[in-house]
C-alpha cells in the first residue's frame, strides 16, 4: 500500500511515522513529520479532514455566515437600505457548506500528495507497537512504523435520557449542519459551543428552539460575566434558555420532560437536537490492548503527546480535553517533532477557544475567577463596544472585551471578548500570552483607527486607568 517517497523509512518499517486518523491534528502531524524528512502514511477510513471539515466547525461556520447575513439583511432599514422581501433557502445554505467541505477535503489531498504522504484508506487499528491493521471495504492489510500517532478523534456524546431511543427524530450536531428541513420546534440538550451555534442557526430560521444547560450558566466552564452578556444577547434573539436544567423525558409522540429541581414541565417537539458536549473514539482501536494507559475512552498521554507505549504517541480529541480542532493541529505539531528528535510541547494556556454565535465569544487564558483564585492582585480592564466608532458605523455595538493581569508586573492572565468578530480580535491576546508579553507592552502597540481592535487596545489600556474613551 506504499506511494512513491523520496524518504527512506528506518530498517524494516514500512514508515518512519504512520498516524491514525487524517483530521486536523492526524493530517498536520503527518505534514509536520514529512517536512522534517521522515517517511509518513495517514490511515483514514472516512474522508480526511475529520469532524471539523467535514460535519463540525468548518460547514457550522459557512451556515452561521449564511444565517448572519439572513438576519443583517433583515435589518437593512437600520443601514439606510430598504429591501422589499428577504427570504432563505436552506438547500442552498447546505449546498454552500458541502461545495466548501469539498474543496478544502481535495485541499487536504493535495497536501498530502505534495509532501509525499501516502493515504491509505481504511479502518486503522493496532496490532503492535509498531504495526496497523488496516481494514477497508474490499481489502484487509498490515502496515508497519517505527512509530505511529493515534489521532482518531470523537464522537459525540449520547446522554441517557428515558425514551430517548423511541423519540421520532433526534439529532446531533453531525447531522444537524446538513439538515433537509428547519423543525417548527427544537429542543437542545446542552448549552455548550455546538448547542449555541446550532441554536442561533435554527432560531434565525424560524424554529421555537428551547436550549437545556444542566448547570448554572451556558458555556459553564467560560468566565461569568462574558456567559451572562451572551446568554442575554441569545434569549433577545428569542432563544428559550433554561440553566440549571435537564431533559429527563422523551416521548415517541412528540413531548419531552424538562426537570429543574423539583419543577417538572412538558413540552412538544419535532426534533431533539444533542448538544451534550463530545467523547473520545477510541472504540475498536485496540490501544489498551498493546498496553496504551487510558483513562476511560480517552488516550492517556505526557507533555510531549507520547503514550504508556513508548513507540506511540496521541494527540487531539482522543486524548480528551480541550476537544479543539487547533489544538489538535498544535498536538500534531509537537508530536511529530518529538518522534523525531525534538522536545517540543503545547502551552494549554494559551489556547484560544470561540463561539461562533452572532454575537461570538472568544478567551484565552484564565477567567475572571480563576484568575483570583491563583493571584492576589488582579486588576480587570474593560471596553464597550457601544462606544468604539468602528462598531458604531457597522451598527454592532454588542458586546465587549475584557483583560485580567496582575497589577504587579502586568502579566496578562486572561482576555474574554463578546462581540462581532471576538475570534478574530482574540489572536493579539493569545500571541501576547504565549509570548508572555506584559499589558504595557501590547498598549504600546498602536492600533489603527477606526478599527473593531481598539477595543482590545482600550481594554488593555483600561487595566493601567488610561482609557480616554472609556465613559
């Protein structure tokens, strides 16, 4: 099953490097590997990209641009225009999402075949340290490695809830970016990243979309005060968000059971949508089988992303949390040069996580709470942006950016941004923290004007009280 390489593996190994799975983490890997002269084969029993390209973050995004230009135009009176009839075609948002999956999967192939990485398709599960089983649907084959990286991503969870198995239609975000038809009425479990997303799309679709977080707060592990400004912004939209809630019921004939603490209330719904968050798929692998230390389904690793088994390393969803596409490529990066001679590792602090809700909400680094948790003298800066003047021409005043530092030396311990475009304008944060760049040092880089990036500038400079433009 090998593809001409101009790299020669070491001994008797097929490869110098096979990994498992071609997502974000396993195809940068393999990438990474070849750029650093080693003979590299992907194993990928679907089409590469994984989750994230092809059901997950890339097609969500290309609908949320679609449904966020849905509801800008809806607004059009509010930029001077005026449009007579504004409408949707849902065939043709998925088609968009699906011709973009398309093009950047063929991108994927393209990468591979240029750094001379051989795709090899199938299941791919282990035999021994140094040897895949590779199984595809007319064909069963071995392939050996002088090491192998297990990037096989997750699946998402499926919580037990009563009845949820005779329930007529329940989805979970894999379908649910591909869906033929906008239910009247959607209940969603789980008031993460994927739950908000989804909710946002389908209320701006005309759904009646009801969104169950069993703990206190959506996105329960996000700084407080940027939760609560999201929440509030979603529930103006008209989503029906209920913390401290769970579905506990399902019925075949359409209603489900709401449970919070002792209330109990019912409800008709054509869809189910489960947003319970994701588990790794670690399933049929065989790794605790050749020795692999797990920890339940997921992969046990150290900081240099190698596993119990010397020879094989794992990185991304299957090693569990932070259950990042980026830091899955990061892992990849890593491992692959660690193989190979290097002692590189990933600063999980400095991860930058985002929603992609209109309005999104991005961080990096510590919350709020956190933060005081671990230092004593935390100092909080903030900007609006009701008061940036970029905003206010693009008519999207909602939201805004925080930073955490310690007073002392200025050490920026974390940054949250609700608002248009927060993902983009979290990036100067992240770079700042990885760089551990102080908060004098980023207000000392002038930002232009007038752009949505002196929010942050004016937040940072908010921390030292010297915001002239903060009201």
């Amino acid at each position: 099953m090998s593809v001409e390489n101009p790299h020669t593996a070491s001994g008797s190994f097929d490869y110098d490097i096979a990994v498992i799975g071609g997502g974000p983490g396993g195809y940068i890997a393999a990438i990474r590997a070849a750029q650093l002269g080693a003979k590299v084969a992907v194993v990928e029993k679907e089409n590469l990209g994984g989750t994230c390209l092809n059901v997950g973050c890339i097609p969500t995004k290309a609908v949320i641009s679609s449904v966020a230009l849905y509801k800008q135009i809806q607004n059009a009176k509010a930029y001077g225009l005026s449009v007579d009839k504004v409408d949707y075609d849902l065939s043709a948002i998925v088609g968009g999402a699906q011709k973009t999956v398309k093009q950047l999967v063929g991108g994927i192939g393209y990468l591979l075949k240029k750094h001379n990485i051989a795709h090899l398709r199938g299941l791919g599960s282990l035999v021994n340290p140094t040897t895949i089983k590779i199984v595809s649907i007319d064909s069963e084959s071995t392939v050996t490695a002088k090491s192998i990286i297990l990037a096989t991503g997750s699946v998402p969870a499926r919580p037990r809830i009563e009845g949820l198995d005779e329930f007529p239609t329940v989805w979970t975000s894999d379908n649910a970016v591909f869906a033929d038809f906008v239910p009247n009425r959607l209940v969603i479990v789980g008031g993460g990243a994927i739950g908000l997303e989804f909710g946002f799309i389908f209320n701006a679709l005309g759904s009646k979309v009801t969104l169950c977080e069993m703990m206190p707060q959506i996105l329960p592990f996000a700084d407080s005060e940027a939760s609560e400004a999201l929440g509030k912004s979603l529930r103006k939209q008209g989503i029906d968000i209920r913390t401290n809630t769970v579905l506990a019921k399902a019925d075949k004939s359409g209603v489900v059971t709401l449970k919070s603490g002792d209330n109990e209330e019912q409800l008709e719904a054509d869809v189910i949508l489960l947003a319970a968050g994701r588990v790794p798929s670690t399933t049929g692998l065989n790794a605790s089988e050749i020795g692999v230390a797990m920890d339940r389904a997921a992969i046990k690793v150290n900081k240099h992303m190698q596993t119990s088994v010397p020879t094989v390393y794992a990185i991304g969803d299957c090693i569990g949390e932070p259950l990042l596409a980026h830091a899955a490529s990061a892992e990849g990066e890593a491992a692959a040069a660690n193989i190979l001679g290097h002692s590189e590792t990933v600063n999980y602090h400095a991860m930058p996580a985002a929603v992609y809700t209109h309005p999104e909400y991005a961080s990096v680094g510590y919350t709020e709470a956190k933060a005081r948790e671990k230092y004593t003298d935390i100092v909080v800066g903030s900007f609006q942006y009701a008061v940036n003047g970029r905003a206010m021409g693009e008519r999207e005043t909602e939201g805004f950016a925080k930073i955490i530092i310690s007073e002392k030396y200025g050490e920026i311990l974390g940054a949250h941004i609700v608002g248009n475009h927060a993902s983009d304008l979290l990036a100067e944060c992240a770079t700042a923290i990885a760089s551990e760049l102080t908060i004098d040092e980023l207000i000392n880089s002038v930002h232009a004007h007038p752009t949505l990036s002196e929010v942050v500038w004016e937040a940072a400079m908010d921390c030292r009280k010297r915001s002239a433009n903060k009201p």
